[in-house]
C-alpha cells in the first residue's frame, strides 16, 4: 500500500500527515503510564509536542547539520524528539540503552552531539558520568526527574517543551521555513553500527535514503491506516526505526510501545496488533515455547500437533496454486486452528495480519511452522547503511531459507569470490524466475544506500567500488529472483586445509533443537570444527525429570556433567554430522553454564554473536577441545 502523503524529506511527510489527519482526533501513537491503562497522544498532539521540541532545540542553538542524541527506551518522547529534531534541519543520533557509559561517551564525542535527551534516571547517570568527556555536548534534557541538584546543562523535559512552545509560537514563519529548506540530501541520522569488531561507526543517512526506503518497502509491505503496531524493537536499530516508526508512520497506522521487551507478552494480548515487526529470536522462542508444551502433553497431544502443522502446510502450498485449497482442506484448517493453533493466535495478541522478521536470518523451520499455523512472516534483509531494507519476501508468495525480491528502485549484483565478472544483476522492478547465480559477494546501488561513514572518509571509500557500488560483505546468490544469503565474508571460516566454511547456516541447523539456546562455531585456522553451546535450561531440566532424574538435586554446572545430558548433544552431533561434508563436521563440543548476553560483551546490541570476543574469552576452554584431539 502507498504512503498517505508524497513526501521527500522527513519534515515534509511528517507536515503533510498533520494536515492530512487534522480535525479526526485519530490516535497515532499510545503507552503506558506507570503500569497503568493506555494513554492516546493524536495526530494533533505529536504535531504541538514536535513543534515544541524543535523550538526548544533552535533557542539552544541547535541548527541545521547539527547533531541531537537520544539515549532513550521506546516511548512517545522518542518519536517526538526523532521529528522535532528532523524539522530544524538537524540529524538523530540515537543510541542503545544498553550501551555502558564509555560507549556512550564515544559516540557523544565522535558526533560532536550538541544536545542529548535522556530518558530514566539509570541513564541520567551514565551520561552524567561521562559529560565533562564530551567537549561538544552542551545541553542534556531528561524526560524523568532531575537529581536534587542539577548541574547547569540540565534541563527537565516539560520546562523544554514549555519554552519551545512558546519560542514556535513565536518564530512560527521562520521555523516552518527551516522545515521547509531541509533538502532530500541533508542528513537525517547517525545509527552508529554495533560493532562485532572494533568500534562502531556512524553511518550517515539522508531524508533520501529513509524516504526512498520507506516508500519502496510500502509497496511491498502491506501496511495501511487500520493498522495497528506494537514496537519493542530498539529504536536506535536502523530496522525498527525505518519499518517500525517512519513506515508505520507514513501508512497512517498507529504504533503502541511495549512497556519494556519482559512485557511484550502480556502487551501483546492487551493492544492485539495486527502487524509485528520483530527479530528471528522472537520468532524462535515461541516455536521453543509451543514445542515444549506439546512435547510435555503426551502422545495423543503430540501426534494431534503433528497432524495440525501437515494440514497447515497442505493449505499453504495449496493457496499458492490457482484453484486454491478446496472445501475438504478448508475444513481441516479451520478445525486445525481450532483445536491446535488458537492458542498461538491468542498469545500474539489474536488479531495479527501477519509479521515482519529482520536483523538476522530467520531459520526455513520456523517461517514453515508459522506460515502452517496460519501466521505469515515475510523476511526482509537489509544493512544500516542501507536505511535498511534491501529486500523482502513478497506477502502472496513467501519462500523461507529466503530474503524475497529486491525492493523497487534498489539493484543487487553477486560478485563471485573467485574475482569474476558481476553475476545476477536484479533489480527491483524485476522477478526473473530463471534467473540463478552462483554465489558471491552482495553489491547494492540505490538511493536507499548511505552517503558516509561520519568522519571516516577512508572506511567509506573502501566499501564502495569504482562503479558505485556498496559492498555488503554478505555471501549470498539467487534463486529464481529470490535472494538467499548465506553468511558474512567475514565470519568465514578459513581451516587449516585450506576449506572456506560459512558458520551462519550450520549453527541456524542447530537452533530450532529445543535444548539448544545459543551456538558459536569454532575452526579458524584449525583442522577441525567445533562449537561452544549454551543450552536451553529449561528443557533440559524437563528431560531430566522425563527420564526420572531428580533435576533439583544439581546445580547448573553439574547438571550439563550429567551422562545423559552429554549423551543427548552427543547424539545431536552426531546427528548433524552424519549428512554433513567432512569439512563442516562438528568433532568436539564444551556445553557453557552462562549465556552470552550483551552485557558481558559476547552479543552486540541487537544480539548478534561477538565472534572475536567470544573466542578471547573462552581461549582456554577452546584450547581444550582441541587438546583432547591431540591437536
């Protein structure tokens, strides 16, 4: 569906979608306050609060090329802070909550960041910590309350938008024409990279890029103005804030905000939206919970599921046909979801249309089971530099194990890693089915792609060839028009003889095993494979009391030493390695008591495997296992 307006810069469409919503009190965005009932901000009120945050900004001196961070949890004052700082022609850097005080004062300084909104106090602290590191950095104000004694660059947000609302009143004719001045190549935003090597990098995207991107994903994307978004993805994360905020945005929908990533379950069931955008892990962890639940209910329950997803399957792929299912199998689904998948359907709210899965690769099983239990997940790629959607999988015609068909306006090459010629040029106007390449190197022209890297003029010019291409550094190919993708170039593995062995999709083989949560494999430069795994506690200890093992008596240590559970990863392994090529055998393994999180430093922000860091901090016990080896 097209966006409610035409637009080329952020201020335009946000400008444009006032005036079209004037006058019908027509909620945009909703929350929660202090755990009570949903509060309604209207299109009327986000343009006051916008408008007043923008002329709050310029009496700071904040002007257009400027850069304001935002340090800030999903809620409306994000949004707020987001529109009123594109107005005046400045750029959002916004950063993870996440994030400790020390990357938060490397991003503050290598923006030269003027002002930074903060949201609660635990962050008030960190950024207080770190101000007097930040020369550039002149004002904070903070949407929670202010220490007893406030230091002078400390401002309350509700004495902000008092001042700038009367300083818009004001300067109404000069404001709205710095709105206006903002051009389509003027920088929107600084998403600084998470950084799964070395520190991250401030990607500048521009009004073209964000819009362009924007209006190329709704006429693939079938978001319109009765829908309704629940976002608990980070806003910082190019993803969310391009599909979950300006998209959304630009359909006339309306976004609600999670009380926080525990509460997504329960605010799921309260808002029940009828769209979700959301990461594979989300995904993965309610197939987790659903095949956990059948797997305690007995063989009459088991075999009743196994059943249901056939029949779900059956109507898929029948669909997908021009007669579509007939009457038979229509009243089998209807009894499937009944009796099996209602309860699915009730846990994400029960009025869902469908899903959007990005950020990582979604595995074939888990889209396969959705799809057969009646919700449709469509997979998009895409990179922060390129603002961020390259592709996504069309809604009548999903193909999991796949990223879907280019966007409009956006052109894909494969460059073969043996330095051939470009392979498999597509681009989004196109769905050639026989079109299949070999695979390669991803390559990316559009005007979704980034104009920089902040300050970093040679780190920019390496990743763009003399044509004008971008390199993604993702290995993917073809398939008859869909895009696959099969790993990063630089998590490949290189063994010690000499095989070039891609982790991502043996470690996605692993992750949809209900006693697996977390997997990392291991072989650089080594003559073999193998992984450090982080179990599922929870099934596991279901197994121990299956198999009448009194799991309470062991703590977590001791019960990952117990001889059936090695006995169980060895069979996995074993299972694994029977139908896998010799180089891509798994030969030892070391189960871990904790799980790698973003706090300790093994995940990035948006839960991507530290690859470099897991192995310096797990050397020793890696060492071990090729010790045992001989090796």
């Amino acid at each position: 569906m097209p966006a409610q307006v035409e637009f080329n810069t952020i201020p335009q469409l946000f400008r444009r979608l006032c005036e079209r919503y004037r006058g019908q009190e027509r909620p945009v965005l909703r929350h929660k306050e202090r755990g009570e009932g949903w509060h309604e901000i209207t299109w009327e009120d986000l343009e006051n609060r916008v408008q007043a945050l923008s002329g709050y900004l310029h009496t700071s001196g904040v002007r257009k090329g400027d850069r304001v961070a935002l340090l800030s949890e999903n809620r409306p004052e994000w949004a707020i802070t987001d529109l009123g700082t594109q107005l005046i022609g400045a750029a959002n850097v916004s950063i993870y909550t996440s994030l400790p005080p020390s990357k938060i004062a490397y991003i503050l300084r290598d923006s030269g960041a003027r002002v930074c909104v903060v949201s609660v106090p635990v962050q008030r602290k960190k950024v207080e910590e770190i101000a007097e590191e930040c020369p550039a950095l002149e004002e904070v104000i903070v949407l929670s309350e202010l220490p007893d004694d406030p230091p002078s660059y400390m401002t309350h947000w509700a004495d902000a938008l008092d001042a700038g609302s009367d300083h818009w009143e004001e300067n109404e004719e000069l404001l709205t024409g710095i709105a206006d001045d903002v051009g389509p190549d003027d920088p929107s935003a600084l998403i600084y990279t998470s950084g799964t090597t070395g520190e991250p990098k401030g990607v500048v995207l521009t009004n073209r890029n964000f819009c362009s991107n924007v209006k190329a994903a709704l006429q693939r994307v079938p978001f319109g103005e009765e829908d309704h978004h629940l976002s608990f993805l980070p806003l910082s994360h190019a993803f969310e804030r391009t599909a979950g905020h300006t998209a959304v945005l630009a359909a006339g929908a309306t976004i609600s905000y999670a009380e926080s990533v525990e509460a997504v379950t329960q605010n799921l069931k309260e808002v029940q939206p009828t769209i979700m955008i959301s990461v594979p892990r989300m995904f993965e962890k309610v197939y987790d919970r659903v095949t956990k639940q059948v797997s305690e209910g007995g063989t009459v329950k088991q075999k009743l599921f196994e059943w249901a997803v056939r029949t779900g399957e059956e109507y898929a792929d029948a669909q997908k046909d021009d007669s579509g299912p007939g009457p038979w199998l229509k009243t089998q689904k209807a009894l499937a979801h009944r009796l099996v998948f209602s309860t699915l359907h009730e846990k994400l709210g029960g009025n869902l249309r469908f899903a959007v899965s990005g950020g990582a690769s979604l595995p074939e099983e888990i889209g396969t089971f959705f799809q057969a239990a009646g919700v449709t997940i469509i997979e998009g790629y895409g990179l922060t530099e390129t603002a961020p959607v390259i592709s996504v999988n069309p809604m009548d015609a999903p193909r999991y194990g796949t990223v879907g068909h280019i966007l409009p306006g956006v052109s894909v090459a494969i460059q073969p890693l043996d330095g051939e010629q470009l392979a498999g040029t597509i681009n989004g106007n196109d769905y050639p089915t026989d079109t299949t390449t070999k695979e390669g190197e991803i390559l990316v022209k559009g005007p979704n792609v980034m104009r920089e890297y902040w300050d970093r003029p040679e780190q920019t010019r390496s990743v763009f060839d003399p044509e004008g291409w971008y390199h993604t550094g993702d290995v993917g190919r073809f398939d008859n028009g869909y895009l696959q993708i099969t790993d990063r170039i630089k998590h490949m593995i290189v063994s010690r003889g000499g095989k070039n062995i891609y982790p991502g999709p043996i470690e996605e083989r692993f992750k949809t095993q209900a006693w697996i949560d977390q997997i990392v494999v291991i072989g650089e430069d080594r003559p073999f494979l193998t992984a450090l795994v982080v179990p599922n506690f929870d099934s596991l200890r279901m197994r121990a009391r299956d198999h009448d093992i009194d799991e309470s008596r062991y703590s977590t240590e001791e019960l990952l030493e117990h001889d059936d559970v090695r006995s169980l990863f060895q069979q996995t392994f074993r299972d694994f390695n029977h139908n896998a090529a010799a180089h891509e055998k798994i030969r030892n393994f070391r189960l871990l008591a904790s799980p790698f999180t973003v706090e300790d430093g093994t995940l990035t922000p948006t839960l991507k495997l530290r690859r470099s860091v897991i192995t310096e901090q797990y050397a020793d016990l890696i060492e071990k296992m090729y010790e045992e080896f001989g090796r």
